[in-house]
C-alpha cells in the first residue's frame, strides 16, 4: 500500500453471469483527497463503488482500507471502520425533524439499535452534538422542520449530517448533486469542500463542472477499466476522455 493511501484496490473484477462490468480496476485513493470516478454511462461507475463500499462482492482482486483487508466484510463492518457512504446507513426518516434524524444518527454510533419508542431522555443527550452538526451542514433554521418538508437539497444536506454524525475518517459518494438546482448544488459543493478538510471523499458525479471544481484526482472509466487518470486538466485533454465521452 503507498504511503499517502487510504484505500487501495488492486485487480479489481465484477462479473455478472459472464459480462465483465468491472475489469482488473486499480485504484488508489490518496488520504485527504477528494477524488471522483467519471465516465460515460454503462462505463461500470456503479458496480465500482457497490465493490469498495461492499455492497457487491467481487469476482477477483483485493481492497485494503488503511492497510486492512476488507475484500470480504460486510459494510456495517467497513462504517465502522470509518469507511462510510453517504445515504445508506444514515437513511432519512422522513416523519422526524432534522434534529431528530441527527440525534437518531449520532445515538446510533455508538453501536445501540435503533428504537423507535427510544426515550427523549435518552435522546435529548445528543441535542448539543446534533445542533453542532446541522449547523456544519448549514440546517440549523431547519432543525424543527420534517424531513418530508425539506427541500431537496436540504435532504441531501441532512443526509451527509447524519452521516458525519457517523464520524467516518472516509466518506463515498453516490453523486451527491443528483437531481439538485444549481443553488442547492452550491450550498452541497461548498459543504463538500468543508467537511473534506479532515476527511477524505470518493464521489461519484455526473457533473463535470462540480467535479472540476472539487476534486484534486480524477479516474475516467471506460467499458469497466481505468482509462485515465490525474487533475481535471489533466484528463479533461486526454484525447482517450474525450472520445469515450463522445464515443458513449
Ligand atoms: P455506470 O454506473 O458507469 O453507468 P454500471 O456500473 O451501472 O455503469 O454498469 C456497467 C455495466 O455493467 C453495464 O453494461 C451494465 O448493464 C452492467 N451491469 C451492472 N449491474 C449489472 C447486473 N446486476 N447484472 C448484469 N449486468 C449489470
């Protein structure tokens, strides 16, 4: 493993009933980066990251999170380990108050199952804790407002507080500006930049502008490999990018 790397995959493979989707990927994600894995669609972008954040097992081929083997854990596991992606454990119940999601959130890294009956008593422990967080995701005004009422881009931005309540050393992904108006898509981009000043961030994002802006290392898939990879300006002249992108 490379000194600066957090998460490392080698020869990594996905097969499904004989199509290859993912193909001898390596990839090394460098602590306290933020770096995005781009490419055209059909591209295996998807089946990549199900792969690190186990949610697929692979054919072949081997991730190490902080130099440990994690090719065959399970990803409550890995979260715990402080390898998290972003709204899958910390689901949104969406009847809860945006404070009452981040408490829910925060009693729940410390290994407790969640219970719905759960006193406010003991609850009311992570107030302070929760409030700080909906603060760093800019929701303080919205701590008393339904999830269900939220805007869009005021969920996501309650889905990476529930998340951070997790308090993961790594954070993935799943495009994280799907479906978002370009004001919302700010609000995440600057949210983004923020929480990744002592985390490191795997995303994947369709948008190129975001991506651009965001991140300091770029993979570009093709077909389920590496096709290129580096800065944005970097791959954005790579003649192979450019004829995927076109070519797809
Ligand atoms: P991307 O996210 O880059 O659009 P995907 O990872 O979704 O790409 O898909 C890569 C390829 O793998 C596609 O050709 C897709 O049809 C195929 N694929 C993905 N998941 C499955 C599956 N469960 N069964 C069969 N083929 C799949």
């Amino acid at each position: 493993m490379s000194s600066g790397a957090i998460l490392e995959a080698t020869g990594l493979t996905k097969e499904f009933k004989g199509f290859v989707a993912i193909s001898g990927v390596n990839l090394t994600v460098e602590r306290g980066s933020i770096h995005a894995l781009i490419g055209p669609n059909g591209a295996g972008k998807t089946t990549l990251f199900n792969l690190l954040t186990k949610f697929l097992q692979p054919t072949r081929g081997a991730i190490r999170y902080q130099g440990r083997d994690i090719t065959r854990m399970q990803p409550a596991d890995i979260a715990r380990l402080g390898l998290v992606r972003s709204f899958q454990i910390s689901a949104v119940f969406p009847h809860m108050t945006a404070l009452e999601n981040v408490r829910i959130a925060l009693q729940r890294r410390r290994g407790d199952s969640f219970d719905f009956w759960r006193s406010e008593k003991v609850l009311s422990k992570f107030n302070s804790e929760a409030a700080a967080l909906l603060a760093d995701v800019g929701l303080t005004e919205f701590s008393d407002t339904r999830a269900s009422d939220l805007s869009y881009g005021r969920k996501r931005a309650l889905e990476i507080a529930t998340t951070l309540a997790l308090n993961p050393e790594m954070l993935l992904l799943d495009e994280p500006m799907a479906g978002m108006a370009q004001e919302d898509i700010e609000r995440i981009s600057a949210l983004i930049r923020r929480i990744s000043k002592n985390r490191t961030i795997l995303m994947v994002e369709h948008n190129l502008s975001v991506v651009a802006s965001l991140s300091n290392r770029i993979t570009v898939l093709a077909r389920g490999k590496v096709l290129a990879e580096g800065d944005y300006a970097a791959v954005s002249k790579d003649p192979r990018v450019i004829e995927a992108y076109i070519g797809a």
